[in-house]
C-alpha cells in the first residue's frame, strides 16, 4: 500500500473538532461554522439561509454537518439551496468534517456548513 500525504496548499482543512468547537486551519473556531476553501465564517446554523445561498456560483455541493448525528435539514432550506443550484449533502458533523477533507483535496468546489458536536 503507498500512502500520500495530502497537502492543503490554498485552501483551509478541518483539522479536528469537540464538543462546541472546530480547529480549521489550525486555529480554533467556537460555534457553527462555515468553511470554503478560501476561508471561515461563523455560521448562524440552519435559520441563516443567507450565508449559504451568497455561496451559489463558488460552490457545487455544500456538505451540512448536523451535530452528532444525521438529521434532515428544514425542507424549505433544501430547496432554497437547490432553487440556487446548490446540491446539500446532509451528514453528522464528524462525517462531515470527514468528507469535506476528502473532497477538497481533491479540488472540489465544496463548502462545510456545520454545527457543533
């Protein structure tokens, strides 16, 4: 088996979580957050459509952590998000820090929405 190390060169991975926080790019962030590959916001959670919707055009998929575990986001939320041309792939935020990694080293134009565990 050969392992590759995976480098972030431009963008910001999720370096770990706990209980009410989020260590992105080395730094720790309190609270829900947003996370590109260009930068961290704070996420006002799944009432602040707002946030999401200004991504459309700078990212395909956003992946919405849900807290500990998966939960359907609010219907009207989805499809706000899809009217926009946004796909939202729901997942417990532990899955979703996960996936979001993977993802964006590969390149992909993806963003994190997460709440807290």
């Amino acid at each position: 088996m050969h392992l590759h190390e995976i480098s972030f060169p431009s963008a910001r991975p999720i370096d770990g979580y706990g209980p009410g926080f989020f260590r992105i790019d080395g730094k720790v962030h309190r609270g829900a957050a947003l996370v590109t590959a260009g930068g961290i916001s704070r996420w006002e959670g799944l009432e602040d459509t707002a946030a999401l919707l200004a991504l459309a055009g700078e990212v395909d998929v956003i992946i919405l952590g849900t807290g500990p575990q998966i939960a359907h986001p609010p219907a009207a939320l989805r499809k706000a998000l899809e009217d926009a041309g946004l796909g939202v792939e729901p997942m417990g935020t532990p899955a979703a820090c996960r996936t979001y990694n993977v993802l964006l080293s590969e390149g992909r134009r993806i963003a994190a929405a997460l709440l807290p565990i």
